[in-house]
C-alpha cells in the first residue's frame, strides 16, 4: 500500500476541490450514524489493540473525512489529496487566518462566505510535510489569483456584510 504524506498530495482541479470542499463542510453539519464506518485516513486503516478497526465517533471532522473517503472510493490518492488540503484549508478558517477573504454570511448563521481564489489556491499549493499550508505565502498567492481571475469581485475585501 503507498503511503501518502501531505507535501505529495496531488493538485486537483480548482473546481473539483471547490466541489469536495462543500461536500466536507456539509457533511461535517449533519449528524449522521458511522456505526459500522471503519476509521482509516488516507494512508492506512486504523486498528485498535483488538486488531478490529476502529469505529469514528460521530464528530463533524469525521462525517467530513467520511464523505471524502466516499466520494473518492478506490482512489486513495485523490482521497489523500482532497482530505489533507481540506484539512489544512480548515485549519487556516479555524485559525481566523484568512482575513477578508473568509468571512461570516449575514444570510446564514454560521456559515462563511469563502472568496473562490482562496478555494483554487488550496487546490494546488504544496503542503508542507506536517500538512499545513504556509500562511504568509498562501495569501499572497490568493491576492494574486483573486486579482487574475476574479477581478468581477475586485470590491470583495472592502465590501461588509
């Protein structure tokens, strides 16, 4: 079985990762049952000290990992990829690190409004080896992306919801 590090993830389409990045957050908001789901992360099963794997616990990190496991079946690769970049992407909200270009919708409590370079960005910047993306670097190419190819929400980091 290949094992897949964080700074090997693949790139993927930016809107295939735009597509996965939803699919995560919303299966992350409902409870669901994973009674039976097996916990395995892109490198390997996990198995508990019985040598049975081990059950997830229902948690939104989970039911999201859950849906990307599902969505790529066979495909450990493209799985790897989209789990360790959404991972790191989640960690740069959770953190409040992108500023401006995530920010909270007045249209629905708790959901963010995420320009779509930061997404295309996320879709294709080397991980570092402990999965994460670097910061500084990763929003100045945002300012770039979000220049290029979106320059129809030139406004977006002045405009207040």
């Amino acid at each position: 079985m290949t094992k897949h590090r964080p700074e090997d993830a693949g790139t993927l389409d930016a809107g295939e990762f735009a597509e996965v990045f939803q699919l995560a957050i919303l299966a992350g908001e409902r409870p669901q049952d994973l009674e039976g789901e097996a916990a395995a992360g892109p490198d390997e099963e996990l198995l508990g000290d019985d040598g049975l794997p081990l059950q997830l616990s229902d948690t939104p990190y989970n039911r999201a990992a859950m849906a990307l496991k599902r969505r790529y079946g066979e495909d450990r690769g493209g799985f790897a990829s989209a789990f360790y970049r959404f991972r790191a992407l989640m960690e740069l909200i959770s953190k409040d690190a992108l500023g401006a270009w995530a920010r909270s919708s007045i249209r629905r409590q708790g959901a963010l409004r995420i320009h779509p370079a930061v997404l295309d960005v996320a879709s294709d910047m080397r991980l570092s080896k402990n999965g994460k993306f670097a910061m500084k670097k990763f929003l100045a190419e945002v300012e770039i992306v979000a220049r290029e190819r979106y320059p129809a929400l030139a406004e977006w980091q002045l405009e207040e919801e």
